[in-house]
C-alpha cells in the first residue's frame, strides 16, 4: 500500500515539504482510499492513488501560492489560455489536452493521466 515515503520518491516534485505539507498529503491519501476502492483498481490502486494525491496536491499549492500573494483561498481558477502584459499577448489552444466531461480533472496534467486510468479501470474486461 502507498505511503509517504514512497510517493515522494515515485514523484520528486513533491519531495518539499513546506510546499506540500504531511498533513494534506494524509488527507489526499484518506480520500482517495475511500474514492478508489481496491476491488475495481487491483494492482493499480497504487498508481491511481499516486496520480490522484499528485493531482490535489498541485491545486493545494497553487491555492496556497494565491494565499500568498493576498488571494483569496479555495477560488475557482481555470486553465490559463490567454496573457497579456505591455501590449503583448500570448494565448494557447488546450482543445488537444482537454478531455471533454472530465472537468477539474483537466486543470493538472496528474488530473488528466488519473482520469485517463479511471476511465480504463472502470471499463471492466473485455470479451473477444
């Protein structure tokens, strides 16, 4: 079963631990272990997990980082498609990234992989 200890190693990104303190990584992995039920992920509960509490971790920290800067915490933030500083403007197509109905889970590339594992994990077996 997942832990700590071996996230972190599997995802080095989250190796700092003011950026995504102990504390929300046990409270992503509580969730997600009752989200994700071990009967219908089998071996794959752990990369499922894994990619689950990398997703809300990321959202966490960028929350935070809004905290920092005097935002206000827990607002709704979509992709970024468009920026505009000093009369120059830069604006990206994510229609190919985006999974159409996946929702919150299109707003970190760790969402998305998830997601994309959800979908074949609750497809069940196939017959041929």
């Amino acid at each position: 079963m997942l832990d700590e200890s071996t996230f972190r190693q599997t995802m080095p990104v989250f190796a700092d631990l003011d950026l995504y303190p102990s504390m929300q990584f046990n409270f992503y992995l509580k969730l997600g272990k009752k989200l994700l039920p071990e009967s219908r992920w089998d071996d794959l509960l752990d990369d499922g997990l894994t990619l689950f509490m990398a997703h809300y971790l990321t959202l966490y920290a960028r929350d935070m980082a809004f905290v920092d800067v005097g935002g206000i915490g827990g607002k709704v933030v979509g992709n970024e498609t468009s920026k505009s500083i000093d009369g120059v403007s830069k604006s990206m197509d994510v229609s190919g990234v985006m999974i159409t109905d996946a929702g919150h889970w299109n707003q970190t590339t760790f969402g998305i992989q998830f997601y994309q594992l959800m979908m074949m994990v609750g497809a069940g077996g196939i017959q041929l």
